[in-house]
C-alpha cells in the first residue's frame, strides 16, 4: 500500500507520536472532547465550585475560643445570628435596600440612552456613543469610587454646583455611596440594553404602527418583551455588584457599614471565618434565587 | 412606530447628560492630579506638575505597578488556554453537563467578588493550609479572568466555518497542524482581545485580590486603597488613578477595534 501510495505521488506521513496522539483522537472523537475540556473543568470545579462549596460548610463551623483556629464541629449560631443578631439583619436589609435602589435607578436611567443609541443615532453617532460608554467601564472600578470622593467633599465640585442653588453635597453618607455605586455599574447596565434593542427588528416596529399600535403600545407590547432578558441581564451585573461591595461604601459612605464590610472584617480583624461565611450564603442565596428565577427568560445567555 | 421629535430631543439631552456625568468625575481626578491643593478644593486655587513627579519618584508605586503587571499578564496567560480549551469544546460538542459548565465560566463574575474572594481566601487557609502569596492571587485571577476569553473565543468559533477543518483533516494535516494552520489564524484575534480584557479585569481588579493575595503583595489598586486615606497623598493618587485608567484603556481600545473588525 505504502509503495502505492508513493508511486502515485502521494508522500507517506511520517508516524510520529503528535500523530499518533491525533489518529487516536481521531478514532475516538469522544477522548478529544474529554482532552479538550478536563484541564478547564478541573480547575473550575477544583479551584472554583469546590472552594464555594467548602465555604457553605465553613459556615456551620466553630471558632475555637482559646485557639482562634476555625474547628469542625457543626454549629448553627452564625447562620442562626443572620436572622436574630439587629447588627446584621438591619446591615443586610440596607444592603438589598441600596441594591435594589441602584439597580432600578440605573435601568431607568439606561432604557433611554440605549433607546437612543439603538434607534434614534445614526451609525456614526452611534459607534461613538457606544465607545463612550465603554471606554469608562473599563476604568478601574476603584479610581471611579475614588473619583466621587473628590465630587462629593465638602469643598468639592458638587457643592460648588449644588451651593448656588442652596443645596448641599450628600457627602460621604449612604446617599453618596448610593449615588457612585449606581454611577460605577451604569455601562454594565446599558450595554446588554443596548445589544437587545440592536435585536428588535425595525420592520417589526412598523408592522406595530401600521396595524394602529401607538407609540407607547409598541414600547410596551413589542418592544419591552423582547428586550426583557436583556434588562434582566444588566440588573444582575448592577445588583450582584453592589450586593458584595464594601470598598466604595468604605470610601464614599462615610462610617456606614454594608454587608461587605461585616463580611471584610470577620475574615481580617475578627479572624471569624465561619461568620463571615454565614453572611456570605446571604448574597449567594439571593443570587442563586435570582439566576434561577430569571434563568427561563434567556437573561442569562446575554451575560 | 415613529418617534416624535421631542421625544427625539428628549432621548438625546438625556443620553448627552449621561455622558456628561459618566465623564465628568474622571476629568475632575485628571485636573485635581495638576490641582495645587491638597485636599481636593474646588475650584482649584492653582495647579502643579509635583504631583506627577513625586508620584514617579516613589520607589513603592513602582513595585506595586510592577506587581500588578506581573499578575495580570501570569493570570490572563491561564486564562487564556482554559477559556480557549472550552470554548472549543463548548462549541463543538453535545454532552452531558454542558449547561453546567457554561454556568461554572460565568459564576465568578456572576456572584460578588467578596464572595469569590472569601471562597478562595477560605480554601486556602482553612482547607488547604496554604499561606497567601502571590501564587494565589494569580489563581484567583485566573479563575474569574476565563470568561472573558471564553465569551470572545465561543463567539468568534460560531462564525468560522468547520469544514476548513475537515479539509485540512482531509487533505492529511493532524490535529495539532490542523489547529496552528487553520484554527488558531482564525481565532487569533478573538484570543487577542480575550487576552487583553482578561488582562485588564486582572490589572483593576480589588476585591478578591485583598482577600488572595499574601499581606506583602501590593497590587496598583491595593497601593491606591492603602494611600487614599493617607493626609496629604490625595494628589499623588489622583496622577496614579489616572495612570491606571490610561493603562487600560489603552489595550482596551485595541481589543474593541479587533472585536469590531471580526464582526465585520
């Protein structure tokens, strides 16, 4: 066969090990899906779902009080002191209070300038909008928090603004961490908007009107279904966000505390790692019923 | 549907004003880093380059720049064969448990950072008994970082065609020519700008790294948090979070350009 082969033309290849690794995957197509995906899968599972997983057990744990070392003994107080302890339930409801806020407050904020960008702008105008608002989601999130700080002081430029008018700055105060955590988030809010109002086919909207649908009938009937999952998907980056965050509250919410910075100082000052694990289910519970809530409506492909 | 043209003006002033405030606070950190005052007064009494002078004479920014590069560029090089090596095989295959790996990419982005954070932090202490060092916070990076080569390469995997493979299988190449001469050229740019997001998220990010990295490791960001609240050091953080802002988006720019040209 080979000397066939040779006398058509056709070069024998030579049997090297790279090809024999390949004729196997070749033959076996379900060892090359398996060689593909074990590496990144072991090192999400291992590295990643393990570690959560750890952390859910870590919260029914026990401080050693003479040690301060985390003890496997089972122990329901620091979930039970979620639910009892004022400290950490009026944290918790300020926490999913300022989430909430923000959240809404940037969707309300997003829907027009993505309505904007989608089907008032022109194509130019509309890259450079588009660019606009991505560039600053790329700046660092610290530098923005860190950027309010000089716009909220006392002698800052938003009192400059506001003092004309006899308003004052909300400072550094729950407002002011309200204020930039909804400012940080905004781009991660109005682009996935943005992408599903991209989607909505024009004509579709002229089949509205012409079948004597008013403005307002299509943005509601046409126009909101289809976008849904997209609005869906940007309350989840801004809401999961602000949830977890404790660094811009630390620089711009004065002495108030959030549910990060119980969770922060139970893992430095406090050494108290099943605590902090305890309060860390509270933000993983709400996602978790939140990702599965809304994981019918598509939200989630258009992370 | 037609839309009237006050609402068409109304459309427009408010995404103007939005811009306006998205932008607004970064000029005031650029201006406030040539601001003579030192604590952030405004309107500014006078301006001056020292800040931008002490802030590159200071031998700790240097390191903590450096720091931070060198975590950025080790976590994003990770990333950047795992999400390559699942994005091909997402792409590809139907299997079992496939929707449960595309959530375990998206979940460390989906879930707060402190949340990662303190489940790596906790894994590393507690169950495995590791000290934190650098190594770990390049792992952290690594984990969270792959989603964005993922997204990019996925994307970019749906649009080529799969019968260039099979020529090339065809035509006798195996599968490791097949993937440099025929794969790889067509998701080269795809991988560059997974490469420079995942660079970027690495170089900004906070959060998990305060709770991975070992107490000696100071990152750019770190070195921003620990001097903030230091008198007298706003401006020299003001030209820092300017220099950051500029380091990312520099290569952030060039990404989208290759995202944008693939689209085309």
């Amino acid at each position: 066969m080979k000397n066939e082969l040779s006398a058509a033309g056709v070069t024998a290849i030579a049997v090297t090990p790279a090809r024999r690794v390949s004729s196997f995957f070749y033959k076996y197509p379900k060892n090359r899906l398996r060689a593909l995906i074990a590496l990144p899968a072991l090192w999400l599972g291992l590295v990643y779902v393990a570690a959560l997983l750890m952390l859910l057990v870590t919260a029914f744990w026990t401080v050693d009080e003479f040690t301060g070392n985390t003890r496997v003994a089972l122990n329901f107080d620091n979930v039970i002191s979620l639910f009892t302890d004022p400290l950490y339930t009026t944290v918790t409801l300020r926490t999913i209070g300022i989430a909430l806020g923000v959240t809404i407050a940037d969707i309300t904020l997003a829907l027009p300038i993505a309505f904007f960008m989608s089907k008032v702008a022109g194509p130019k105008l509309k890259t450079i909008i588009a660019i606009s608002i991505l560039l600053p989601l790329w700046a660092s999130y610290l530098v923005k928090a860190y950027a309010w700080r000089s716009v909220l002081s006392d002698k800052g430029i938003l009192q400059w603004l506001l003092a004309p008018l006899g308003l004052n700055t909300p400072g550094y105060s729950l407002w002011g961490a309200a204020i930039t955590l909804g400012y940080i988030w905004l781009p991660y809010v109005i682009l996935p908007i943005y992408g599903g109002l991209e989607k909505v086919p024009g004509n579709l909207l002229e089949a509205s009107s012409d079948l004597g649908a008013k403005t307002f009938t299509t943005l509601r009937r046409v126009i909101f279904p289809m976008i849904l999952p997209s609005i869906i998907a940007g309350s989840i980056f801004a809401f999961s966000l602000t949830l977890g965050d404790y660094i811009t509250i630390s620089i711009v919410g004065g002495p108030n505390q959030m549910l990060g910075n119980l969770i922060y100082s139970n893992v430095g000052t406090a050494n108290n790692l099943p605590m902090a694990a305890a309060l860390a289910l509270v933000p993983i519970a709400i996602m978790f019923a939140y990702l599965a809530s809304v994981k019918r409506t598509g939200a989630l492909d258009n992370l | 549907m037609r839309i009237s043209n006050s609402a068409k003006i109304f459309l427009g002033t408010a995404t103007g004003g939005v811009l306006a405030i998205i932008y607004l606070p970064l000029f005031i950190v650029l201006i406030n880093s040539f601001n003579k005052s030192m604590n952030m007064y405004w309107p500014p009494p006078g301006f001056t380059f020292d800040w931008w002078a002490k802030a590159f004479g200071s031998g700790g920014l240097l390191a903590a720049l450096g720091t931070s590069v060198l975590i950025a560029i080790c976590s994003s090089s990770i990333a950047l064969v795992l999400g390559t090596l699942l994005a091909l095989a997402l792409s590809r295959y139907k299997f079992f448990g496939k929707q449960a790996v595309g959530l375990m990419v998206i979940l460390p982005i989906a879930l707060p950072g402190i949340v990662t954070g303190l489940a790596l932090n906790n894994a590393f202490r507690t169950v495995l008994g590791l000290q934190l060092s650098m190594a770990t916070a390049i792992i952290a990076h690594a984990t969270f970082c792959v989603v964005t080569v993922y997204n990019n390469v996925l994307a970019r995997l749906s649009r080529t065609n799969r019968n260039l493979e099979d020529a090339s299988a065809d035509l006798g190449a195996g599968l490791f020519t097949t993937f440099r001469l025929v794969t790889l050229p067509q998701i080269g740019s795809a991988l560059i700008a997974g490469g420079l997001l995942a660079f970027a998220l690495s170089f900004d990010e906070i959060i998990v790294t305060t709770f991975t990295a070992g107490s000696g490791v100071e990152t750019l960001p770190i070195w921003i948090l620990n001097n903030m609240f230091r008198p007298g050091k706003a401006p020299v953080v003001d030209v820092v979070a300017v220099t950051t802002v500029l380091i990312s988006i520099v290569p952030l720019y060039f990404a989208q350009r290759l995202a944008k040209e693939d689209s085309k």
